[in-house]
C-alpha cells in the first residue's frame, strides 16, 4: 500500500510479516511489527504534502517463517527501474518481546557481527539512536543476521533499517540492568509457541519503539538525504517546515 502523496522514484519502504509459525498464534511475532505498520498508515496523511515528498509504502510479507519467501519474491520480481526507485527498506519483527532489549539494527556494522548493510544504513540506525537517547531510552544494537525481511532488500543492495526486541537470545546481566527484566531468560519466552497471545506482549515496550518508529518514518518521509545522499534530491519549497507528529516525544 502506498501513500498517494510523495515522489514515485523515490521510496521509502516499511516491511512486517504476517504469518506466524503453525505452533503459534504469532501476536509478538509478528503482530506486532504489522500492527506499527498499520497505525503510521492511519495518520501518515496529518503530514500533509510538504511532510510526505516521499511515497511511502507499507508491505505485508508472507511466508517469512517459512523462509522468507514473500520479501524474496517482491525484491526477486522489481524491475530496475522499481528496484532503484526504493531509498531503503525498514523491517520490524517483535516489538514487544517481554523479557527483551531495545534492539537497533547494526546498520553500521560497529559491532563487527552480522551481515554488513549497504551504505547508508548506519545513517538509519542513528535516527533511531538519537531519537531514543533524546528520550533518555535505552538501545542496543541488533546485528542483521539474516533471519527478517531485510534480507533480500540488502543483498540486492538497498540500505536497511529497522528494530526488534529479542526472540530465542539469553539476555545479559547489562542488558537486565539497561531494559529491566530478568538475566539469564529468553528475550520471548512464548517464541513460536502457542502462548505468543497478546499477554505475550509488553505493551508499553512496544508503545515507546513505536514512537520511535513513527519518528523515522517521518524523518524519511520528508527527506533521505541522510541515507542516500544528494542524488536524489530536489528543491526544498518550505525550509519553515515543523514536524506535525511530536506525540510524547521531542523532536529534534
């Protein structure tokens, strides 16, 4: 679903699945994700022309669970002209894992682990880390190592971005003391499991990540000068602008 406002040749593309495994109801993985999708898409007009310059498009994935499957085919089937027409990819999978941590994909590759995004995704990663540390929100960085939707979008190289909360990992002592929480469990203790329903779910987690979302989406919409550079740049009418979602943040 695209926004009706913004540049066509200029993309900004926000992905969650929707499937869930059979052993699971999936409401963390990956309701969640899907349902930040759906409440930006219910106010990404308030931004008016002059916030959304560029087109915004909201994807649904199938089949992640089962390999990927529905991002793969979508990046498998852009003509060129589609595929460079996408500035960067955002992907949320678990917003609200119970026991996790504020994780922020490695789009600069800093920690050394992972796979290594495209260039411009470390600028995406810092809209999401300035924008929680200007809340007093703590973060960690969350390597990209194959297991979402950004996958086929970074190997076909388009920057990406994004966050999630934790699935199977063990949460450290650090990050107990940084997120709350308990060390030594799962982030997701219902992960693909029958228990992933909505008491599954840490609400306010999940409400604080998605202002963040809500945040970068907007930046983007706006302007992706700071991912993609000059290239794709075009004169700015209204350097008055002021951001319309301001919600309980700040924005800077």
């Amino acid at each position: 679903a695209d926004t009706k406002l913004g540049r066509e040749d200029n993309v900004v593309l926000l992905g969650a699945h929707l499937d869930s495994v059979e052993d699971g109801p999936g409401i963390n993985d990956n309701a969640t994700g899907a349902a930040a999708l759906l409440a930006i898409a219910g106010k990404i007009n308030e931004l008016g022309r002059e916030g959304v310059r560029n087109r915004v498009r909201f994807a649904f994935w199938g089949a992640e669970e089962e390999g990927l499957r529905g991002s793969s085919h979508y990046v498998e089937s852009l003509s060129d002209e589609e595929r460079g027409s996408i500035a960067l990819n955002l992907n949320f999978d678990m917003l609200g894992s119970r026991n996790g941590t504020r994780g922020v994909h490695d789009g600069d590759h800093s920690s050394r682990s992972g796979i290594r995004a495209p260039a411009g995704s470390g600028a995406i990663e810092k809209m999401f880390r300035d924008y929680f540390a200007s809340r007093k929100l703590a973060t960690t960085e969350a390597e990209f190592n194959g297991r979402s939707d950004y996958g086929p979008f970074i190997e076909a190289g388009i920057p990406a971005g994004g966050m999630e909360t934790g699935a199977d990992g063990v949460k450290t002592a650090a990050e107990a003391k940084a997120f709350g929480g308990r060390a030594g469990k799962v982030y997701d203790p219902c992960y693909h499991a029958e228990c992933d329903r909505l008491k599954n779910v840490h609400l306010r987690f999940m409400d604080s990540n998605v202002d963040g979302i809500a945040h970068v989406t907007q930046r983007l919409a706006r302007s992706t000068v700071a991912v993609n550079g000059g290239a794709r740049v075009r004169p700015v009418r209204d350097p008055s602008y002021r951001p319309v979602w301001r919600g309980p943040y700040q924005v800077r």
